[in-house]
C-alpha cells in the first residue's frame, strides 16, 4: 500500500475512532486545528485549479471532510458534556471569537449559520444542479464534434480519444457534485441541532450533576457549546465557499490515494499562504502558539519542498530541450527528410556496405529492384521505394528491416561466406558455423567459399549473403503488402485501369463503393496472399454486388470466388492430387450460430473453451498435412469460410483456408483429416 493511500486511510480510521473512543483535550486541540488547515487548503487550491478536472475527487473529498467534522464534534460534545473541559481551541472561540459573552457568541454563530445556509449552500447548490443538466445535454453534441473533426483528419484517434475521456469525466464531476452539495447542507443543519442539544444538555448535567444553578450552567456550558458550533462551522464555511468555487469553475483514471494527496497539496502557493495563516493564528491569538506555529511552519517547509521539485523539474525539462535543440542543429543532413516515414527500410552495419555498393561490385540494389518487379507480377501491386541505408549503431554484419519505421525483423550475415541448408536428404553432413535461415528460419551453417562445391555436390541448398538479404527482404514485404497498400496505390490502380474500361470504374465509383471500402477489399486479398494484378475481374464482381452490400468482407468472398481460377494455380498444382483437410458439418453449424451481426461488420462469440478446442484440432490436422510435405489447406463451405480464417488467422499464420467455390472443377483434392471440437 502507498503511503497516500495510508494517509487516506487513517485519515477515515480517526474519524470513526473518535465516534466511539473518548480523547484527551491536548489531542482534539491539535485534531481541530488540522481541520481548520485543511479547510484553507481545499479553499485556496480549489482557487489555484486550472479546471474542474483538477479537482476531480473532490465530491469524495466533500464526504470525507464532513465525517471528520461531525467526528470532531462527537468529541468536542463528550469533553463538554462529561469533564467541562473541551480544550483551548474550543474555549478560545467561545471567549474569544465570541467575546466571552453569550449572546455575542449566538449572535456570531447564527450569523455564520444564515450566511453558509442562505448564500454560499444554496447558491452551489443551483449551480451544480443546472451545471450537471446542461454539461449531460451537451454530451451529444460534443462527441459529434468530436467524430466530425476526426472524420475530416482534423485530430487523431488518440486525441479523439482524449476529448472524449475529458467530456465523460467532466459529466460524472458535475453528476457527482450535484448530489454532493447536499453533504455540506447537511453538515449546517446537523452543527445547528447539535449546539441545541449541547446547549440543554450542558444545562442538564450543570443543574443535575454538578449542583450548579440555571444561570450559571447556561452561562457556562453556553459559551463552550458556541465555541465548539463555531470551531465547526468555520472550516464547514471554508468548504462550502470551496464547492462553490469550485462548482461554477471530473475524474481521471490514476491512483486514489496518490489523487487525493497531490490535488490538496500539489500547489505551494496554496501551502504558504495556509501555513501563514496557521502561524499568524498561533502568535497573534490565544490559540496554542506551538501547536499553531509548528503546523504553519511545517506547511510552509512542505510548501517549499514541493516548489523545489517542480523547479528542479521545469529546469531538467528546459535543459533537455535546449539539449536536443542543440543537436539537432548539429545535423549535417536536412531535418525535413527526418520527418518523413519510408514504408520499407533496409539498415544494415558497415560490414554489409561492400554488398550494396556498386563500385565494389555488391549488386543488393539491382536484387531490390528485382524484388518490386517480382512482388507485381506475383501479386499485381506495386511496392513503394525500398530505402536502404547504412546505420553505424548496427553490428558489423547486422542488417534490420522496417516497415513505416518500424523494426520488424533483423537477420546476420557472415561476410565471404555462404550459408548451406539441409533440404532432408544430404548424403553427408559438413562441419561449419551454426546458424538459422532469417526468412524461415531453418536452421542452417555458414560455410567458406572453399566449402561450398563440396556442399552443393552433397545435396546442400548453398545462397551467398545477397540473396538470403533479399528472400528475406521478400517475405517481410508479402507478409505486410496488405497495410503497405494507401488509398493512394489504389487510386492509381483504378487511373489504369480507368483507360481501358472507364465506364467500369465510373460505375463502381464513387457511386457503389468508396475508395477506402475498394481498398479493404484488396488489402483482405493481398493478406491471405491472393493476387489483385486481375483487377478487372475484381471490379466487376464488385460492381455486380455492391449494390446488395456494402461489407467489404462480404465482397471480398465474392471476389475469391470469382477469382477462383488463380486461387486454384496457387494452392492446388494441375495433374497431382492435393491432400488437404475439411471442416466437420456441425463445427460450421457452430460458427455460423455464433456469428453476430453489427453496424461495424460481424464478429464470432464462441466460448473461449470451444476455440481452444478447435485450435486444439486444427493443430493436429496440420501436422498430419506438414509430416506430408504439404501445404497446410483447410477446405470450407463458402459461408465459414471467412469467419474461420478470421479465427484461426492469430494461431497459424501460414495456414491456408479456402471454400469449395474457390477450387476449379478438374482439381483433385484428398482429404486426410477433419477438424472437430
């Protein structure tokens, strides 16, 4: 438990010890003028808050402070009652606040009773109720502005998120204060009933107990019951002037305790100024000057510290400000070029560099070049530029590859050396330096340039350092075509295409379909490795369905089927029986069940024990196609076809899932296993 959360909690704890277990008088002097500290503390931070928001706890703040009130006056009224001696705090406001006159003092106390009850209550009161009204009717509005504003690109989904989260808070704050004031109104009626009764009370046990007559038990326990009323009622003044302060001026998510303690003590201006008032108190009236002074010094010393730490801390900010300034500066190369996000980078150490330099005879950038070629043919859709650069930060022989300045995957090379691969049936092994395939990774050894006719006549896969950069460089760019392809690639693909067949793509769109929904049909192909350089295809099936839905994974379906010829070269070879496995009947009645339909597209509710049973099966289906040597291929019916890609899709990347409608007429399929659950 953190030491606020403690603070927090004692600070309740005493509240309720003193309901029940009687005090000594020192210590309920010492306990009341803490409570008039914090009521200035509250006051002047809630002067010093930016916005409601930094106040966000203060509804419960309100709670607390009124219990440790009625608390205080428990036991001010059992020391009055039982020894007639509530201690100096007590005394001193009703000799000296109240002029040690009794009817100076009522006059006193009903004066601040009207003005906390008639002005300050019942003003914040009104306003919190018409606040929290207005501020909940505005919500709607609000948010419209607020998803308009992300719709235009104004803001980002993160600021969006923050407007958001700031509106909701900024409604629960006013919700709660609403029914907070009523805390403190309450807290006004409960000191005047309980200065009644201490009053007839104090009668009561001065006539019957102590022997002493009507005037000079009235006069006696009078004075202590005002003194003890107005001890109560001015931090209660304090806290009401607060709420309403507060009121006309919301809870975030962070730790309570930490919360609590940082909004009622995270402003020194607000500490000095209390611990002033404290220590004045204790020198220039009969309160007890040490404990006064002690406590004034002691929120002027903590005052002090806390100022100390956030100077301490706007000058590291400023320092590392004018640091990275400074170095920024020192750049030789043009900062705007630092701003943009290349979609594929290839960094490599210096050791790499003779690969990619032409003058040394490393062709890596005729490989690039080759790799974009290869990728449009194979997928029909162009890769953006690849940059290459060398990065000293990098070992040696250490490349790394990024996809929108992201790493996301990294491999090694030995320079002069060859890599060698175990396809399964060497006829002998060969020693060399152990190692794993980046693209695959299989594992593999590194072998000399001397080694490698030898490896290769043994039945080893030899590639130099060039290629194993490259294939790996090409498997990253198929693995994330899909988010690498903008609206941008497809509005040039629909510019092509638009001179060949422009009264296709003027049906299409933008009437049927958005750019953006055209571009999530085509990235759902791209993910699952479907070629898209058919695009006239594509489009008019997209054309013939758009009209009856607009759901772009539902379109997709229609697109693979309509596909189906390059769906079936791909994954089915002509001439040769394909073993594959097929989903069980009622495992796709099951899916199909579960499947719920929003405004946002459908998404599956099996129960988590259900997947992890299916997962389970599909599992060891695979393996039996993989101790084959075959491509992992699920056949399904066309409707689950996609809800099963979709949840299998974070368990086996590479498994392919098709639908009867996808595979030619003439392609021979065997099947070797069924998943179940």
């Amino acid at each position: 438990m953190k030491k606020q959360d403690m603070a927090v909690a004692a600070y309740l704890v005493a509240a309720f010890a003193m309901m029940i277990i009687p005090i000594p008088s020192w210590l309920l002097d010492i306990l009341l003028a803490c409570n008039i500290a914090l009521g200035f503390t509250i006051l002047f931070t809630s002067m010093f808050a930016k916005e409601v928001l930094d106040m966000s706890f203060y509804p419960t703040i309100l709670l607390f402070t009124t219990i440790f009130r009625i608390a205080l006056n428990i036991s001010s009224t059992r020391l009055i009652l039982t020894t007639g001696d509530p201690g100096d705090v007590v005394q001193t406001f009703g000799n000296y606040v109240g002029g040690g006159d009794l009817i100076v003092g009522a006059i006193v106390f009903i004066i601040l009773i009207l003005v906390q009850f008639m002005i300050i209550n019942k003003g914040s009161e009104r306003v919190a109720e018409v606040t929290a009204r207005f501020t909940l009717d505005a919500m709607p509005g609000k948010q419209m502005a607020i998803d308009a504003d992300l719709n235009t690109g104004a803001i980002n989904d993160a600021e969006a998120k923050r407007r958001r989260d700031k509106i909701q808070e900024e409604a629960s704050f006013f919700g709660s204060m609403d029914g907070a004031v009523k805390y403190v109104k309450g807290d006004a009626t409960a000191g005047l009933i309980i200065t009644a009764v201490n009053i007839v009370g104090g009668i009561a046990m001065g006539v019957l107990r102590r022997g002493l007559d009507f005037s000079t038990a009235l006069n006696t326990y009078a004075i202590l019951t005002i003194g003890d009323g107005l001890v109560s009622q001015i931090p209660s003044l304090l806290i009401s002037l607060s709420t309403g302060v507060l009121v006309t001026k919301g809870s975030k998510d962070a730790d309570f305790g930490a919360v609590l303690i940082r909004q009622i003590f995270g402003v020194p201006k607000a500490l000095y100024i209390v611990g002033t008032i404290i220590a004045a108190l204790g020198i220039l009236t009969p309160f007890p000057t040490l404990i006064f002074l002690t406590l004034g010094l002691l929120m002027i010393v903590c005052g002090r510290v806390i100022a100390g730490e956030i100077e301490t801390a706007q000058i590291e900010s400023e320092v590392d400000q004018e640091e990275a300034a400074a170095e920024e500066i020192r750049q030789p190369e043009n900062v705007n070029s630092l701003l943009q996000v290349d979609p594929i980078e290839l960094e490599f150490g210096y050791g790499i560099i003779p690969l990619a330099d032409v003058n040394q005879g490393g062709d890596l950038l005729d490989r690039v070049v080759m790799i974009r070629r290869q990728i449009a043919l194979e997928l029909g859709t162009v890769v953006p530029i690849i940059r290459l650069r060398d990065n000293i930060q990098l070992n040696p022989n250490q490349y790394i590859i990024k996809i929108k300045g992201i790493q996301v995957s990294e491999g090694e090379i030995l320079f002069d050396h060859y890599m060698a691969m175990n396809p399964g049936y060497v006829e002998e092994e060969i020693t060399g330096i152990p190692t794993f395939e980046p693209s695959f990774h299989l594992p593999a050894i590194w072998i000399t340039e001397g080694q490698r006719e030898r490896a290769e006549s043994l039945g080893y896969t030899v590639v130099d350092p060039p290629s194993i950069i490259a294939t790996h460089l090409t498997e990253i760019i198929r693995q994330h075509i899909a988010e690498l392809l903008t609206r941008q690639d497809v509005q040039n693909l629909v510019n092509n295409l638009k001179e060949s067949n422009p009264s296709l793509v003027e049906e299409l769109t933008p009437k049927l379909l958005s750019l953006g929904e055209i571009q999530k049909v085509l990235q759902n192909l791209l993910k699952e490795g479907i070629s898209i350089r058919d695009l006239l295809t594509i489009f008019e099936t997209l054309a013939d369905y758009a009209s009856s839905t607009r759901d772009t994974d539902i379109l997709t379906e229609y697109v693979r089927q309509s596909l189906k010829r390059a769906i079936s070269n791909k994954f089915f070879p002509t001439n040769e029986t394909t073993s594959v496995v097929t989903l069980d009947p009622k495992l796709e009645q099951e899916i199909m069940a579960s499947v719920k339909q929003t405004e946002n597209g459908a998404y599956l509710t099996l129960d988590p024990e259900k997947t992890k049973a299916i997962m389970k099966s599909v599992e060891t289906e695979i393996a039996k196609l993989e101790n084959l040597g075959k491509n992992p291929i699920i056949i399904t019916s066309p409707i689950v076809r996609m809800y099963f890609k979709r949840l299998t899709e974070d368990y086996f990347k590479d498994l392919i899932v098709v639908s009867y409608n996808e595979i030619e007429n003439n392609v021979e399929l065997q099947s070797v296993g069924m998943v179940t659950a």
